[in-house]
C-alpha cells in the first residue's frame, strides 16, 4: 500500500497521479504497465514514485483497495428504500454494481483484469479483494440480524464468508457456465452478465441463500 507520503501529497498532484495509474492500469496489461509512461505523464520524478510505493505491485494492489473502497462509498450514496431487506438488497447490489461501473470505467476494468484476465499476483489481489467484501457483507448480515429480517442464531463471520465466497465466485461460475468471452467482459464490463438466462441462475443462488439465512 502506499506510503504516508503518498497520503501526504497535495490533494491536487494526488489526484492527477491517481488519475494516470488509473489510464494506465486501465489501458494496459499489468505487464505492459510502465512506470517511466506514469512518472513522465504526472510530471514526477522516478525516484519520487518510489517515495510513494514501493513497486509496481504495490501500486497496482493500492487500485484494488481503491476500487472497492469507492464502489462502497457509491452504494453508500444510492440507498435502496429503507423498507428492503437483505435479500432484495442483495438484488439491489448486483444492479447498482453495474451502474458503478459505468460511473467508474477505469476502476471496472481494472477489477475485471483482476477477476478474470492473467494476471501474475492471483493470491495477494484476491486476498485484498475478499478482505474488503468480507467486512461489507458482515456488516450487512449483522444489520439482517438486528432488524429481525435473518435467523438470530446465524453466526455473522460464516454467514458473511458464505456470502463472500459466493459474491466472489459467482462472476467465475457465470462466465463458465454460459462460455463468456473473457475479451468481452473486459470490453463490456458486467452487462456481459445481464443476460436472462444468467439473471435466473443469480436469482436462484439468492433464492438458496434466503432459504438458508433468512428468519423462519
């Protein structure tokens, strides 16, 4: 993750270096992902780059968190009716998602090639991914236990892994299932996934996991 520097910088130049690893994690393959292209376009030295990350894979690990953390401040910003419960949220969450990432393109598409493309750090992106999910989806389950819409004898750290591995895999499931073209997931983000078909399985899956949590 970044540095303390890095945090530190005037919110301008943050902004605009933020603004080039996004076109440039955006645009290319990590592989193909320059560090000269970056400094040269926001107008820092090299050796000021590694004041603020430490490599490539750090900065690369840093778009990740921030996907995540702006996509929660994104469903913060667009509450669904107070009267929704947690498996119509669930619902709600899918849909909201695809209109994350029209807002967020860049971030989309980076998630995407995190997800579903090559790349070379599988085990530590997906521990920063489920890390962040895994603490949304407790979140919300503590709240389904509260307002008494989810069984009170629910154990909120399992109900919460169960969701995050499914949340987590059911993209995977989707592609393989209905043979998705990676490249056009990648060109087209989650619309890919709207298809009828693939709603009834996602429909199904929330179906089974109501059955299992919901309150009797």
């Amino acid at each position: 993750m970044p540095t303390e520097t890095f945090f530190n910088l005037p919110e301008e130049k943050r902004s605009r270096l933020i603004d080039v690893l996004l076109d440039e994690f955006a645009q290319n393959d990590y592989d193909s992902v320059s560090i000269n292209r970056i400094t040269e376009r926001a107008g820092i030295a090299k050796g000021s780059f590694y004041q603020y990350f430490a490599d490539k894979k750090d900065c690369y690990l840093y778009l990740i968190q921030l996907g995540i953390e702006q996509k929660t401040a994104f469903l913060r910003q667009t509450p669904p009716a107070s009267t929704t419960d947690m498996f119509a949220y669930l619902r709600w969450l899918l849909d909201v998602g695809i209109q994350f990432q029209f807002h967020n393109p860049r971030l989309a598409q980076i998630a995407y090639k995190a997800l579903y493309d090559d790349v070379p750090l599988p085990a530590e992106t997906m521990q920063v991914i489920r890390h962040g999910s895994f603490a949304y989806f407790k979140q919300l389950v503590e709240q389904g236990i509260a307002d008494g819409s989810l069984d009170p004898d629910l154990d909120a750290e399992t109900a919460a892994f169960v969701l995050n591995v499914v949340f987590t895999e059911l993209g995977n499931h989707l592609i393989e299932r209905f043979a998705v073209n990676p490249a056009a997931l990648l060109r087209e983000g989650g619309t890919v996934l709207l298809q009828p078909a693939m709603r009834r399985v996602i429909e199904q899956v929330i179906d089974i996991l109501e059955r299992g949590m919901r309150r009797r």
